[in-house]
C-alpha cells in the first residue's frame, strides 16, 4: 500500500520509497532540475560557476572556501549539505537521497562515489528504493575512486583510501583500504 507521507522525509528516514507513491511525480520534478543544472555545472569554466550552481541544486549557499571541480554528478542535491574548505576533485558522483553531510575540512578525491541508495535483494520489489545517510566528518580524505556506500559515517580526521569500498562506519583518526574496506593502521 502506497504511504502517504512526504516522499522526501521517507527518503532521508530511510523507509522503502515506491514507484508508486502519489507525490513521486514531485520527486521526478526536483530531478528533471537537478540535471538540468547539472549539465550546465559540467560546462562552467570557472570554480566559482561550479559552486553558484551546485548551490542552487543543493539549495543552500556553498561557501567560498569551498572547491568542486567539474565534472561532477548528483542525482539530486537537495539531501546533500557541504561545509566550509571542502576540496572534492573531478568526476565524483553523489547519490543523496538519503542525505550526503559533508563538514568542514574534508578531502575528496577524484571519482569518488558517495551512495545513499540501495534497492531490496527481490526481484518483486528491486524498483523501490532504500535510502540510508552517509556523513563525512570534519579533516576526513577520501582517496581515489572510493566508494562509500548507504548508512556509513566517515569519523573525524580518518582517511579512506584510493579504490576502497566502504560498507560499515569508519571510527576517527583511523585508516582503512580495501573491497570492503578495513581498518589499516590509527593515525597518531
């Protein structure tokens, strides 16, 4: 039975979000706009371009201390907050419909996948969405095409490193690496 609940608060409180719930035509709207402006993102000249536009996707002004090259990818970015002195390189793809927290001071390499969505392992129900947060505490990096997948934090200070894929939350002043991504070493 389809929920009658805001769409958007079922998004980011992590319970099944079904094709046919009645407002997902208003979902499929913020979309439309969410590309739209992302194409335009993707052809902007300047770093300063890239972050006027990603504010109007996120729908919150990115402050000035903060860096995003092109090209980069979102779904939809008004789930998604980002902090002051954020670096995030080219070619990163964020899924947020869960909600994407990035706070102050974080590193983000290039073709760096942050994904707040997953679907049901049935066949039956594989087209509803499940959609979990990911946060990135303040100082963490985010090395090189990692994958950092729905429901995990990132801790204070920690460093993930290039081609990891993170399932399960990663504790502050910490290393990991790996397919799934483990506990290397703590930072001193």
């Amino acid at each position: 039975m389809p929920s009658h609940k805001d769409i958007f608060e079922i998004m980011k409180s992590g319970e099944e979000v079904r094709q046919d719930h009645p407002q997902y035509g208003q979902f499929m709207e913020v979309v439309a706009s969410t590309i739209k402006l992302t194409a335009a993102l993707n052809v902007s000249e300047d770093v300063s371009q890239v972050r006027e536009l990603l504010s109007e996707i996120i729908g919150s002004k990115i402050d000035e201390s903060t860096a995003v090259f092109a090209p980069f990818y979102i779904n939809f970015g008004k789930h998604t907050t980002i902090g002051k002195n954020v670096f995030i390189n080219h070619a990163c793809s964020f899924l947020d419909l869960g909600g994407i927290t990035i706070e102050d001071d974080v590193l983000i390499g290039p073709k760096v996948n942050l994904i707040t969505e997953n679907h049901p392992i049935n066949p039956a129900n594989r087209k509803t969405l499940i959609c979990k947060p990911i946060v990135l505490k303040r100082n963490a990096w985010i090395g090189a095409a990692a994958t950092i997948l729905p429901g995990v934090t990132i801790g204070e200070n920690a460093v993930v490193a290039a081609g990891s894929v993170v399932t399960k939350n990663v504790p502050g002043n910490t290393i990991v690496a790996g397919v799934p991504a483990k506990h290397v070493k703590d930072i001193a």
